[in-house]
C-alpha cells in the first residue's frame, strides 16, 4: 500500500471512530456537548498559537483555558450568554497586554497580543455559538445539525463537483485545488443537504430556511475555509496540527464550521426570532 492509500484510510477510520462520537455528545446536549465544543474551542485556539508563535507560552495556556469556558457560558444564562463572553474577552484581552508588556520581548509585543487575542475569538466565537444553539428550548438539536449540514455538505459536493468539473481557479494564491465549479457546487450540496435534513429529519425547517441558510452557508463557509488556508500559507505550515490523524488539526476540520455557526445563530436570532 502506498502512501497516499495509507493516508486515505487513516482519514476514513479518523472519520468513522470519531463522527458517531461527535454526533452522540451534540445529541446529548448539556455539559456533553459544552465539554466536546469546549475541548474542540481550546485545541483550535492552541493550533492557532503554535502556527503564529511555533509554542505554547503562559499567555496561549490562559487564552486556550478562557476558549475551553466559553461554550460552558449558554449553561449557565443562555441569555446572557453574549454579554458574559464579551466581559470575559476584555479580560482576556487586558490579560493579554500586560503579560507582554512584562514579559517582551517589547518590539514584538503589539504583534503578539494582537495574536493572542485574535486567535482567541477565531477560535472560540463560532464553538459558543453552537452552544447556545444546542440550548434552544425547542429544536436546540436540529439548528446545530443546520450548522453542520452547510458545513460538511457544501464540503462534500465541492470536492466532487472540482474534482470532476473543476476547470476555473477559484482563489490559487491562498488554495491552488479549489475552483468556482466546486465554488458553485459546494452551495448546490448546502441547499440540498437543507432540503434533505428538512424532509428527513427536521421538519422545523422552511423552504427558506433551506434555500437561504444553504446559500448563506454555501458562501461563508468556503470563506472560512480560505481564511485559515491563508493563515497558513502566510506563516508556511501545511496542516494546523496533527490531533486528528489522517486530517490534520481540528482547525483544518472545522475552519469552515467556524464561520458557519455564528451565522446559524444570528439567522436564527434576528431571522426566525427564537432566541431572547
């Protein structure tokens, strides 16, 4: 078996051990899926500090233990959930300038809070988001699975519609594989996994629930998925970690993600009205 085969099915045994798993802890809700999006906020904001700073100092073992709190905080006061995380990102930010005000080196200290924090909030924002989704008193379950159905279905037909059809570069500087053909039918898999989730699984799901979230989500998450492609090429690593073997890091599983749940949340806020 040749390499390339071997990486194929370590990435397919990573996928179906840790799925079900994933899948059942979100299905469990409450300290289950606050633990598992907590661990997953607190690994995304330690990758992104290793690939900016190449190691973990005093100040990233805080900024990760503030991330791994955040999807705890819907527990608490799902209404207020917002307002506490804000607090508690002036905190962190505060913490942040003064550790490097003290520790240095001085010429590098703007540039390293900035690090900090910002790898913080890319980290942490859209995990808490999902958290208080899956708090949602009716239907908690089926906006978290909305979420991921943009998500991985975009994901998957992408790969299919640019491996077979894919002629027009989409972004090359920052992703040389990605082209408008997987672009566009990335947000045909978006739309229709709505559409299949809302006849399968979730009735709760309008026609423009699906039509709009699925175009939504078929925009943002290729987005996401760039963004953390660029982080990368600007710093030269080839994968954000190495926690999922076969993957990556988890944010190179759920750059995407990142992005997409927080649009979840503010469509289900404003939009559908159902949260406080």
């Amino acid at each position: 078996m040749n390499d390339k085969n071997k990486n194929l099915v370590i990435r397919i045994v990573s996928a179906v051990t840790l799925l079900p798993l994933v899948l059942l802890l979100l299905f469990l809700g409450g300290v289950w899926s606050a633990g598992l999006l907590g661990v997953a906020a607190a690994a995304c904001v330690g990758e992104y500090y290793l690939i900016v700073q190449k190691r973990l100092t005093v100040a990233a073992w805080v900024g990760m233990a503030f991330a791994f709190v955040l999807p705890f905080l819907p527990l608490r006061d799902a209404a207020r959930t917002g307002e506490t995380a804000f607090w508690l990102t002036i905190v962190f930010a505060f913490f942040a300038w003064i550790y490097h005000l003290f520790k240095g080196p001085l010429a590098e200290a703007p540039t390293r809070t900035a690090h900090l924090v910002n790898g913080f909030l890319y980290g942490s924002v859209g995990l808490t988001a999902l958290s208080a989704l899956r708090l949602l008193p009716d239907h908690g379950l089926a906006w978290v699975i909305c979420a991921l159905t943009i998500t991985w279905a975009n994901d998957t037909a992408a790969y299919f519609f640019g491996r077979f059809l894919g002629k027009h570069k989409l972004y090359p500087e920052v992703s040389p594989n990605k082209t408008w053909e997987g672009f566009f039918g990335g947000m045909l898999g978006s739309v229709g996994g709505m559409f299949i989730a809302k006849a399968g699984f979730f009735p709760v799901f309008t026609v423009w629930d699906c039509v709009l979230l699925g175009i939504a989500g078929g925009i943002l998450g290729p987005i996401g998925d760039l963004c953390e492609s660029m982080l990368k090429r600007a710093y030269g690593v080839k994968d954000s970690g190495f926690l999922i073997p076969g993957h990556g890091g988890v944010l190179d599983r759920i750059d995407a993600l990142l992005f997409n749940a927080p649009l979840v949340f503010v469509y289900v806020q404003f939009v559908r009205g159902l949260l406080p």
